[in-house]
C-alpha cells in the first residue's frame, strides 16, 4: 500500500467496534451468569443503547469513504483484499438495518431472556408467547431487509455461514436422518451400565477436574475463566479474554465435563486467532458450523474416544475413588457413549443429536414460512419429538423451554450450525489423523499438544481469512461432505456393539 492512512483510520474504527463489542458482550456474560434478577430490566435498556451506539458506529458515513478509499487504492495483499471484503459484507448489512430497529430488537431480546430464566422453571411457557410473537415479527421484518434471499431461512444460515443456504442443509439433513434412525433403533437396545453416573459427585471436584483437562486441551486460563450459567457457552470480551462457562449436577458428572470441554472448544478457536488479525474483521471464527466443529471435535471425537479414557480414567478415580471403585476403564468408556433417546439436546449422545438439532431447525423453518403460529409451538414440539425420537416431555420444561436461543436473541439460523460442526468434526480430525501420524497415542498419553498446535496451525489462526467453504476445501481437501461423520460413527458404535 502507498498510502497507510485510511489503514491506520479504519484500524482505529475496527479497534472500537471490536471494543464496543466486547462490551456488550461483558453485559451479555453477566446477564447469563451473576446479574441479580431486579436488574433484569436495566440492563435490557443498557444493552439496547449500547447496541444503538455499536450500530451507528458500524454505518457512519465516514466508515463506508474509507472503505471506499482503502478499496479504491489497488495493489492489496491477499489479507487487505479478504479484511475489505469481510469488512463491506458486514457494513452493507448492517447499513440496511434502521438504527431504531436495532435497538428495539436488542432491548426486547434482553427482555425476552429475562422472562424466560423465570418462566422456564416454572413451566410457563404462556408468559413467553407474546414475546416470542414480536420476536418472530422481527426475525421476519429483519429477513425482508435483504430480499435478494429466497426465504427468510436463506438469509439466516447465510448470516450464521457463508455461502449456505437452506437446500443445502435441507440435503445434509435428509442424508443424516436416512442413516441415523436406523442405527439408533440398533445402538439403543444394547444394554449398558451406567449406574455409578448417577451417584453423588461434589461439585468442586467435578468443576476442578474439568478445568484441569481444559487447561491440558489448550485452554490459556490467564486469558479467560470459567463460570456457571443455566446455558452453557463461550465468549469474547476482548482481544485476550475469551470466557466459557458450564453446568454442573452432583449425580452427573458428564454433565460439567462436556459442557466444560465443548466451550473449551469454542475458546481454544478464539484464542488461536493470529495476533495480528485480532481487533479486525478477521479476527474470529469464520462461521457457526466450523466453530461448532471445534467444540464437537474436543467434546466427543477426543473427550469421548477410548484414547482419552485410557489416559485419563485414573485421574478421574482418583478424583472420585469412591464413585468409582466398582468401574472399569471399559465401563466407563460405554457409558460415556451409550445411545439413549432423550429429551434434552445438550446431553443427547452423538446417535440422537442431530435428531434434536433437525426437530429445532425444521420448527423454526415452519414459524418463519408462517405455517406454525407462536401459540402452538409448544404442542408442535411434542408432535415432532414423538415423531423422530418417539419421546413425549412430561412438561414444557424439558420441552419448548429448553433451548435459550429463541428467548435471548432471532428465530432463524439457530440451529443448523450445531449439525453443520458435527459433520466437519469428523472430516478436520480425519485430515489431522492424516497430518500427526500416531495422534491415538498422543491421546492415550494425555497428550493434546500435537492435534491443538495442528488445528491451531490450519483451522485457527486464519480466522476469517477464507470463506468457510475455502477453509473446509484448504484444511481437508475436499468440501463439507457427510461422509467422514458417518463413517466415524459407524466404525465407533460397531465396535461398541463387537
């Protein structure tokens, strides 16, 4: 570049709208974890001004002539060319949103996730359904802003990643159920203990040990920490503070460790990002599906693996002598994957999971399209569990309750990411098994050094620099494909079964 001025100004820009973001997500974080519930209401307003003064600084005016200025200059390296095109996607976007709909969607969802952490307890789903009218009339006014979308479904997973559209979900879907029920109905009749998993396990204990192997993972807690929260998840509060948090139940002790290692999944993408992409439009994960693949990939294709409990079911009986002393390594490694159907998404094995993720996807798909009303979304989601999971909750608790996404945030694009990680799971830890010959051994080792340092190498020092769809194709060699997953599972739940 000739000219380093309109760099140096749009990097000032990028450093306060990632400041500004930062700060809306400090809020976020202690909404979900220690905000006292009569600050419920304020801190919606906070959060509805802060979303204002984020979105007039994401238009101005002046922002876009240095766009312009920046692209206008020719002779841009790959990284300026890739930072001014993620840089004008997101400014174009945001130009199309009325500052005052901002605001008033940002200050309704904060009010619509403090109603839920009352109503779900108290199994209320009544409470909620005028609030999820008006977010559903939002999600759908925000979607007609880009009408070049076919549907407002399109606009959504290409706003959460890239260059997807619904069909092409709709294909992965298809594919995945075709081959998942029939797998479950056969994993779910094999019988496995699991009764030590329900015996008390402290608390401390539980969420010492599951910090510990985070930390193992990669996971720099002098640049973040853990909490607890309802709904388990990561987020960045600045360049070097990258927060998850976790549930944790005294007669479950899967529950706090894989809520642990998922998020550390997450964080561990975030704190890989290259310095010098950090406070850019580069500077974090490139989309829904490849961030949920990191966490699924650390949550089940290692913390699930018989590796990981060759090295570290010791360490567990160490920490929990008594809960154990009746189990063997090989016991616990069946239970930790045994295939049930359940109601609750987040503790489903990896059989039943997309299950869930496609009974979400296809609701909300139906309350977008307007051919499923708000008020009776709940018994839509009973009919639809009883159909791919053949289950009924005994309450809207375990229901249409469950999931804060609806409650905290859109309708549209919640959900998809979840199935779209599963799958790219398997085909990056595929690719890095192919790169670090003897990677099980590592594992059995307690040794993560080599799969992180690769994936930090491949996957998450480029941040945004690549499409996700060049990503994939980069780190991989070849597009998302259902293939590696599926051959993954069924090379695991064979062996399970003998």
């Amino acid at each position: 570049m000739t000219q380093p001025e309109p760099w140096a100004a749009l990097r000032r820009h990028w450093q306060e709208l990632a400041d500004l973001g930062g700060i809306g997500a400090l809020l976020g974080w202690d909404q979900s974890t220690y905000l006292p519930r009569a600050g419920a209401a304020s801190r919606a307003r906070q959060q509805a001004l802060l979303s204002g003064i984020r979105h007039a600084r994401a238009t101005d005016a002046a922002y876009g002539r240095l766009l312009d200025g920046a692209q206008a200059q020719g002779d841009l390296t790959p990284v300026q060319a890739r930072t001014l095109a993620v840089a004008r996607r997101t400014f174009d976007q945001a130009t199309r949103l009325p500052a005052e709909f901002v605001q008033t969607f940002s200050q309704h969802a904060g009010e619509t996730y403090s109603a839920w952490v009352q109503a779900r307890p108290e199994n209320d789903f009544a409470r909620l359904v005028p609030l999820l009218d008006k977010t559903l009339d939002l999600s759908q006014q925000a979607a007609a802003y880009f009408p070049e979308f076919a549907t407002p479904m399109d606009y959504f997973i290409d706003a959460a990643d890239e260059g997807m559209t619904a069909e092409q979900v709709d294909r992965v879907f298809t594919a995945l159920r075709e081959a998942l029920v029939p797998m479950v109905d056969q994993a779910a009749a094999a019988p496995v203990r699991t009764d030590f998993l329900s015996r008390h396990y402290p608390i401390p204990a539980q969420l010492a040990l599951g910090e510990a192997i985070a930390r193992d993972y990669g996971y720099d807690t002098q640049a973040g920490r853990q909490d607890l929260t309802a709904h388990p998840f990561m987020t960045r509060l600045g360049a070097h503070d990258v927060r998850i948090t976790t549930r944790v139940r005294e007669d479950d002790p899967t529950d706090a460790l894989y809520s642990t290692l998922h998020e550390a999944g997450h964080a561990m993408y975030e704190q890989g990002v290259a310095g010098d992409l950090l406070d850019t439009p580069l500077g974090g994960g490139v989309s829904a599906g490849v961030h949920e693949s990191q966490s699924r990939l650390w949550e089940n294709l290692v913390g699930r693996s018989r590796a990981f409990w060759a090295g570290q079911f010791g360490r567990f009986r160490d920490a929990f002598p008594e809960q154990l002393a009746d189990v063997t390594e090989d016991e616990m490694f069946r239970a930790v994957n045994v295939v049930r159907r359940s109601l609750i998404r987040t503790d489903a094995d990896e059989l039943t999971y997309n299950l869930h993720v496609i009974t979400r996807y296809e609701l909300e798909r139906d309350l977008l399209s307007g051919r499923l009303a708000v008020r009776d979304l709940a018994d839509a989601w009973h009919a639809a569990y009883e159909t791919n999971l053949g289950l009924r909750a005994p309450s809207d608790v375990d229901g249409v309750l469950q999931d804060v996404h609806w409650y905290g945030g859109r309708i549209g694009g919640a959900f998809q990411g979840y199935t779209i990680g599963n799958v790219l799971s398997a085909q990056f830890y595929a690719a890095a098994q192919a790169a670090t010959p003897g990677l099980e051994g590592d594992l059995t080792r307690g040794d993560f050094t080599r799969l992180h340092g690769w994936l930090r190498e491949q996957v998450y020092a480029p941040g945004r620099l690549y499409t996700p769809g060049d990503l994939v194709e980069r780190v991989t060699g070849q597009p998302m494909t259902v293939e590696p997953y599926l051959a993954y599972l069924r090379g695991k739940y064979e062996g399970l079964q003998g």
